[in-house]
C-alpha cells in the first residue's frame, strides 16, 4: 500500500546509440585533355549518271493528227508540232468609186474689220505756239500720197 505521503517518481533510463555514415571530401582530381587528328582517306566506290544527247531532226511532212511519243530502242522521240496558216490571195476588184469635178464662180459679200488712223498736223512758230492746224478728210485717205495736200503746211 502507498502512502498518502510517498511520492512516485521516474527515473530516466538513457542509452547511447552510435550513428555511422561518410561524407564526400575532395583528396584530388582528374582532368582529361583530348586531340582531334583529321586526315584524308581515298575511297574508290561506283557512281551512276546518265549522259544524254539530243539531236533534232527536220521532217516538215504534213500529218493528219499528231503522232505519239514513242521508243525505238534507247532513244526517246518526241514529235514537235507546229500549225501553220494557209492563206490564199487573190485580188477582187469591188467597187468603183467615180468623182467629177465642176467649177462653179459665185460673188461673196463678207465683212472684214479694217483699221484706219487718221493725223492732225500743226506748225509752231519760233515760240512754240501753233500758228496753222491741218486734219485730212475722209477723201483723203485712199490717196497713194497721204496727206500729200499737207506738205506745205510742213515746209
């Protein structure tokens, strides 16, 4: 029986264990150096390729439809064509055309817009002033000699 006046108490209990393991440490390294040597080496293998020659040969023969692409032998031929024109000329006389000419005189009025001028002369005296004034009048103008009735004023 326990006493009201006694105490429980634990006790731990302890015990090592021992933990083993390793870790990386560097002690040294390795470096690795490589060389490329690059050479020419022949080497002897078989190759195809085809040679091809072409020829063109004239036939200008008339045909009635177009002939096909044919072989004879190693040789392909292939026809080439061409339309050509067939034009007939003749000369065909269609129409005439007749023109007679007449010559007719007839009298035409027109009116034509013509220019005159007409000149005032005066004849000054030692001082400047006017002493004599011609104007010519309407018959005058046709004249060949204008003013010709003026040329004493002038003098």
């Amino acid at each position: 029986m326990e006493d009201e006046n006694t105490q429980e108490r634990m006790v731990p209990v302890i015990e090592e264990e021992l933990v083993t393991g390793a870790h990386a440490v560097k002690t040294g390294s390795v470096r690795v150096h490589k060389e490329v040597e690059h050479f020419r080496k022949n080497v002897e293998m078989p190759a195809m390729r085809d040679v091809v020659s072409v020829n063109r040969v004239p036939v200008n023969q008339v045909v009635t439809s177009a002939p096909e692409v044919r072989e004879e032998g190693d040789t392909l031929i292939v026809p080439v064509l061409e339309e050509e024109i067939v034009v007939e000329k003749r000369l065909v006389l269609k129409e005439e055309i007749h023109i007679r000419r007449r010559r007719i005189e007839d009298r035409v009025t027109r009116s034509v817009e013509l220019d005159r001028e007409h000149a005032t002369i005066e004849r000054l005296d030692s001082e400047g002033n006017v002493v004599a004034t011609s104007s010519p009048t309407r018959s005058d103008l046709p004249q060949s000699g204008l003013f010709s009735k003026h040329k004493n004023i002038l003098k």
